[in-house]
C-alpha cells in the first residue's frame, strides 16, 4: 500500500486529533490529511445540490468527484481546506457541517467512493491522517498507529470554547448532547465503526496538555522512523 511512512490519529471529535495532527505535520514537514473534512465536504456539497441524505448512490458519486487540498497551516494558524481552489475552511468546521458529514459517512459507498481519494495523500516524505478508520481500513499498515480519546464532557467543553472564539452563538449541554449523539453514530454504524486498530496506542487526552501529547507521539514516530531505517 503506501510506500512513504504513514501515521494514523484516530478518535472521536474534540479528542485533541486535529490540533496534534496539526502540530506532527508542521514539525515532520509531512503531508496532512484531514479525512473527517472529506466527509463534512460531500455533506456540504449534498446540501447544495440538493441530493437527498437516504441517496446513497448519489451521495457516493459526489464523493467520487472531489477535487480537493489540505495546506497545513504556518506557525500558530489552523490548516486550510480549499475545494475546487476555493478556501471553503470556515464553512466546513461548523458544527452544521459535523452533523451532515456524519450522515453521510454511515454509507458504505460514500466511504469506499474516497478510499483512493484518502491513501493518494500518502506521499513523500510521509503523511499524517488524521480521522476515525485510518488505522483500521485506509492505512492499515501505517507506521505508528495512534487512537485519541477524551471524555465527553471534556470534549464538549473544548468544543464550546473553540466555537465561542470563533463567534459561534453555542451552548454547552446542547454541545455535549450531540457528541454523545455523534460518538453513538460514530460507534455502532455497520461499516467502519470508530474503534481502535488492534495495533494503535490509545492515548487519554482528558488530562493530559495537548504538548505532551505531542511529545509522546513524537518519541513513538522517531523510533519508529530508526527502526525502520
Ligand atoms: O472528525 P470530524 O468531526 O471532522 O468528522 C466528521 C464526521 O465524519 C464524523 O461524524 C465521523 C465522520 N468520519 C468518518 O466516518 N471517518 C473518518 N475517517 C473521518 C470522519
């Protein structure tokens, strides 16, 4: 499969994934893939063009056709998503989008639709995936396999103060409502459920500064990047 190192970061939302995606990239100089906005753009996309979230034949072809980059961001900014060269970043972080993006992503199709889409990120000098099956369909023989979680309502509050800054008008037991909602979907859908790959380590973020979370991942990908070598 993928010949350049992969590391995969799975979990549920708000786990810290996104942010030590982020940080790993910057400092490794690799490639990001952030999977979760693939599937939060065919929502968006289904929405715009009306396509109904029962049709999973026409949902599948959507995802099929997606012409889409991840800039990681410089020092301190957030990465960028942009859609037909259009920065569509914005748009696809909302909480809105989060909710049709996990419609969308229960549908075998849709998810086998972005497979190639996926492991065609896996390019030199390595990769970083960042979602909730990378380690256990997409990269499934990725060099350091990680699986983030925090509690729920450790999540939520993350979430709450993430969206405030952004002027987002949220509330919090409604937030932690629909995490608990999405992790439920997340978790028992049919194909690809969110569990750990038997090979990951599962890291608890609850606690934990996202740093040193970072630190021990680190550690993990340099000696496995040597031993390898
Ligand atoms: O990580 P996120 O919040 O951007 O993900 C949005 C939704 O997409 C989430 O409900 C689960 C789904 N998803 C998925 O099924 N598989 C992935 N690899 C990434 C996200």
């Amino acid at each position: 499969m993928a010949l350049s190192p992969v590391i995969t970061i799975d979990g549920p939302s708000g786990s810290g994934k996104g942010t030590l995606c982020q940080m790993l990239a910057r400092e490794l100089g690799w490639h990001l893939l952030d999977s979760g906005a693939l599937y939060r753009i065919v929502g968006l996309a289904a929405q715009k063009q009306q396509v109904s979230f029962d049709d999973e034949a026409a949902l599948a072809e959507l995802a099929a056709h997606l012409d889409v980059e991840f800039r990681a961001g410089i020092e301190g900014e957030p990465s960028t998503v942009w859609l037909d060269g259009e920065d569509i970043s914005d748009q696809v972080r909302s909480e809105s989008t989060g909710e049709l993006a996990s419609k969308v992503a229960v549908f075998n199709a849709v998810r086998e639709a972005l497979k190639d889409l996926q492991r065609d990120f896996a390019k030199a000098p390595g990769l970083i995936a960042d979602g909730r099956d990378m380690g256990t369909v997409i990269f499934t023989d990725a060099a350091v396999k990680i699986f983030l979680i925090a509690s729920a309502e450790e999540r939520a509050s993350r979430r709450y103060k993430q969206l405030i800054s952004k002027g987002e008008s949220v509330n919090l037991a409604a937030l932690l409502k629909d995490i608990q909602k999405r992790d439920e979907r997340d978790m028992n859908r049919a194909v690809a459920p969110l569990r750990p790959a038997d090979d990951a380590v599962v890291i608890d973020s609850t606690a934990v500064a996202i740093e040193d979370v970072f630190n021990q991942v680190l550690a993990r990908v340099s000696s496995a990047l040597e031993l390898s070598s």
